[in-house]
C-alpha cells in the first residue's frame, strides 16, 4: 500500500524546492538582477520534478542497500511499493522534460543531459564510487547553467556559482559514503569510504569543501557580485571549515550523518549568498 506521507518522503520537497530555487537564482543573476519571465520562471518546476524522479529513483535502487543503511524509507519500510515508486519516476520526469521545452530548445537539452546523467548514475554509475559521486555533483550544478541559458544570458559568474556548487556537493556526496559505508561495502559500492577508509575519505571531502571555498572568494576577488554576497559567503565558508574539521577529527558513522546534515545548511546559504551578490552589473559573457 502506497501512502501520501510515504511519497512525500520519497520526493524529498526541500531537496527538489532547492534545486528550483537554485535555478531562478541562476536567472537572476544572468540578468544582473532583474526578474525573470514567467516562461524562464518554468526553470523552478522543470528542476523541482526531475529532482523528484532522481530522488525516487535513487530510492528504488537503493532499497536493498536501505534495508540495512535507512530501513525507515519509505519502500524498505513497506510505505511506498516499488511498482508505484517506479510509476512516479516515469510521471515526474516525464513531465519536467515537457515544461523544459516550453522554456526554451536548449534549457530543454539540458534538462534531458540532467536526466539521463541521473538515470546512468542510478542504474551503473552509483557502483563506481566517486564517479558517480561527480556525476551527482554535476547535476547539482547544473541549475545555474539551466538558469542560464533559460534566459539565453549565460556569464562568467554562473560558471564560477555552477563549480561551487559542483565540490561543495562532491564533498558532501564524499561524507555519504562515510555514513552509508556498511551497506555500500555489502553491496559492491566502490565509495571513497569502501575503497580507502574512512580516515581518506574524510580527508578528500574536506579538500573539496576547501576546493569550493577557495572558489567562493573569486567572484568578490574579480568584483563581479554587490557588496552583500561577502557577508553572506563567509557564514557559508565558515560552516563548511567547522564541518570539515569536524569531519577530519572524528570520521564516524554518526558524526559524518551530521555532518552531511549541516552541509546541506552551508548550501542552502551559500545560494542565499550567489542571490544577494545578483545586484550588479556584470560585463562579462560566456
């Protein structure tokens, strides 16, 4: 028996709702500012649902590896079947590539690339480890340059915000691996974690938090963003060094699930941040 409560978990609203956001963000500062249209402002929708399809498909993968990691899911645990899991993927995504293409030829391009790199790292990629990892990462970029190319003003800054994005969620998708490595171990999950340990693992996702912080600084260094983006990125950057250094002193299970937790925080301030530095006019195109 499938449940409301059940699908809901299986989306993961907050997730999806951040990509979406991640996309008018992106918009916004390709027009320095400005609001967008309301066919760009369909970015929100397409990014929400096909987030959506990727989480649940994720689920539906994963749900052996759940049963010993995350029992609680919704389809290990019995509330959402995986008939009805598989049915909402084919929904959801289906109708995220429809709204794409209402938006423009080449944000629906990139709404497929995004699409077809989550069902490559759900079906082969998430075995391979950190490739798969990458492949996660890069979809979680992609946002900005949907964002982008949805109001066909694609710059320089966008670039920078996209590779942000890219090793903040690279070392996140890192300390995952950490906290699932008993299933993923059992299950043939090549992961940083299983390969190379724990402690490595917890070295190379601080590095690429370090990575992304360093990253963080050009957009002020080469005055392309208002005076409000650097507030807002040092409480971003901050919260990556404490997690990071949390992350190298003790590489537990425990604490690498909080840690995973408190990164999604960083993100989401770090986009509050990319927001707030929209209020400039920036000269260069890419």
């Amino acid at each position: 028996m499938t449940s409301v409560t059940g699908v809901i978990r299986l989306i993961r609203p907050i997730n999806c709702a951040m990509m979406g956001f991640a996309v008018v963000v992106g918009e916004f500062i390709a027009l320095s500012g400005s609001l967008p249209t309301f066919r760009a402002l369909l970015g929100f929708p397409v990014a929400f649902l096909l987030t959506a399809a990727t989480m649940i498909l994720n689920d539906y993968y994963d749900r052996s590896i759940d049963q010993i990691n995350n029992p609680e899911r919704p389809i290990p645990s019995g509330a959402v079947s995986p008939r009805a899991a598989l049915a909402l993927v084919f929904v959801l995504s289906t109708l995220g590539i429809l709204t794409s293409a209402l938006v423009n030829s080449l944000a629906m391009i990139i709404a497929l690339l995004s699409l077809v790199l989550m069902v490559f790292y759900n079906t082969v990629g998430k075995r391979t480890g950190f490739l798969g990892n990458i492949v996660v990462s890069v979809c979680v970029s992609l946002p900005f340059v949907f964002g982008g190319y949805a109001v066909q003003n694609m710059r320089l800054l966008l670039w920078i915000f996209a590779f942000v994005a890219l090793f903040s969620n690279l070392g996140r998708e890192v300390t995952k691996g950490i906290a699932d490595v008993a299933g993923d171990r059992a299950h043939g999950v090549r992961t940083v974690a299983v390969v190379f340990g724990s402690g490595i693992a917890s070295l190379a996702a601080s590095s690429l938090f370090a990575v992304a912080i360093l990253l963080s600084a050009f957009p002020h260094v080469l005055d392309l963003v208002s005076k409000f983006y650097l507030p807002a990125v040092v409480v971003s950057d901050l919260g990556f060094v404490t997690s990071a250094i949390s992350l190298l002193r003790n590489h537990s299970v425990e604490n690498a699930k909080a840690v995973k937790n408190r990164v999604l925080i960083w993100m989401m301030i770090g986009l509050v941040a990319f927001l707030l530095g929209a209020y400039v006019p920036i000269e260069s195109n890419i």
